[in-house]
C-alpha cells in the first residue's frame, strides 16, 4: 500500500504539455510500482523508481546535467509505503503515518522556517489593512519565500530525500518496523492533523480552515486555501489493519486532488 504526493510546482518548465511535473511524478512512480515484486527492499524500491525515472527523462531526451543544476524541473513526488512483507513502513520525502497511534512524520529540513516566515509577512500585512481575502487571491506571503523555497530544492536528494530520478539520499529515508501492529494510516502532508480515522482527519481539517485558511495562526503552511480552492493542499488518507487479527485486508482510502 502506498500514498504518492507529487510536489507542487515551483517552475513553470513542464515535462509535458498535459499535466504539472508533480503529477507526472506521481503516474509514474504508481506505475512503476505495481510491476514491482512483494519481497522488493526499501533499497530495492528507491532504486528502481529512481531508474525508471531516469529512463523516462532519457526517453524525453532532457539534459541530465540541466536537471542536475535546476532541480525545480525535475519529475518530483514523495511516497510512503507499507511492504506486507517486510512489515515495514518506508517514507521517503514529505509524508507522515499513524502506527496504532503513534505519530512519524518526515517533513523537510527548511519546511517550518519557511511557513513562519511567510506567517509573519502576513500577519503584518493584515495588521495594516490588507485582508484575508486579499491573500486567497495572490498570497504575497509565499511570493515572499518562493525564492527560498526554489533555493531549497538545491538540496533535494543531498540533505532530504524525495524521488526525483537522481539517487536517494539514504539518510533521509526514515525507515518505521510495524511486526506487532494492528493499524496503520498512510498519509500525505495535506492533513495538518493527522487522526485515526478519516473522518476525524477530515474534521480537524476542516475545523482549521474554518478558523485559519490562511495557514499562519493554528498551523503553519507555505501555503493557504486560495480562492476556488478547498484545501491548501491535495491530500490522500489510507487505513489498514494488518497482523494476525486483520482478518481480510481492511483499508479505507480517499483521494481528493
């Protein structure tokens, strides 16, 4: 069982004309994994993605050395896994779990700085007449820490890892055992309060951008609801049972996107 979330886009470069590279990322790597074997290793896996992702910008005959040096146009997405097998949960970028409650997470090293940054921008702003509304029809504040953001991406596969066709930086896949578990929640990082049901998830959520859509006050976001929009981000819960008393594989899974 897996959750792919492919990252927003910070470049206007796309790799094809139909869709943002993130969503190409997350087809790809979804591809890719249902043609991979059960027993395959968390090495293994990282391994074969990166691949598959090198062959396609090969297939697309893009400039490795250019995508080397603008990592803003590379196929980028993050995943979290469950391997029945291995009984493991593998989490490679910015991804987070509930294993029978306990909270993981494995956000980026500049994520909270970032969102702060932009928090305090804003928060100055409305103090001086500007207006919620305002900021859900162009967020000057991320316009603010898009630099630092798009600097960041430097370091994507150096310092923290993601799948991006380049090699994973090892170090930065956080790696959960989960052999006497009983359930599981894979999620992306669009549910701020990750809970043990999707329906409690979905009403923490909803509770916050009732009370904060901007995403500077209760939760810091590098990003709010902008107009049109129900959410700050897109956003995949999935629940499983898993050992000797799951019975039949039990899982509940939305997609909102």
């Amino acid at each position: 069982m897996a959750v792919i979330d492919g990252s927003t886009s910070k470049s206007a470069v796309q790799i094809s004309p139909e869709k943002s590279n993130g969503r190409l990322a997350m087809e790809l790597i979804h591809d890719m994994i249902t043609e991979m074997p059960s027993q395959i290793t968390c090495e293994g896996f990282c391994r074969v993605i990166t691949e598959g992702l090198q062959e396609f910008y090969d297939y697309k005959g893009i400039d490795i050395q250019h995508l080397k040096d603008h990592p803003t146009e590379r196929l980028t997405a993050s995943c979290i896994v469950y391997s029945a097998f291995h009984q493991e949960i593998w989490m490679i970028g910015d991804c987070q779990c509930l294993v029978d409650g306990v909270f993981y997470d494995n956000p980026k090293p500049a994520e909270e700085v970032n969102a702060k940054k932009r928090s305090a921008f804003i928060k100055d702003a409305l103090a001086n007449g500007k207006t919620t509304e305002d900021f859900q029809t162009k967020d000057e504040g991320r316009v603010l820490i898009l630099p630092d953001i798009i600097a960041g991406c430097q370091l994507q596969n150096v310092t923290y890892a993601v799948f991006d066709g380049f090699p994973v930086y090892k170090d930065g896949v956080r790696m959960i055992p989960c052999k006497d578990s009983k359930e599981i929640v894979l999620a992306s990082d669009g549910y701020p309060f990750l809970k043990n049901t999707l329906a409690e998830s979905e009403r923490a959520l909803k509770d916050l951008l009732t009370d904060d859509p901007l995403c500077i006050e209760k939760f810091f976001a590098t990003k709010g609801v902008m107009k049109g929009n129900v959410s700050f981000d897109d956003r995949t819960y999935i629940r499983l049972r898993v050992g000797k008393e799951s019975g039949k594989f039990g899982w509940l899974r939305r997609w909102i996107s």
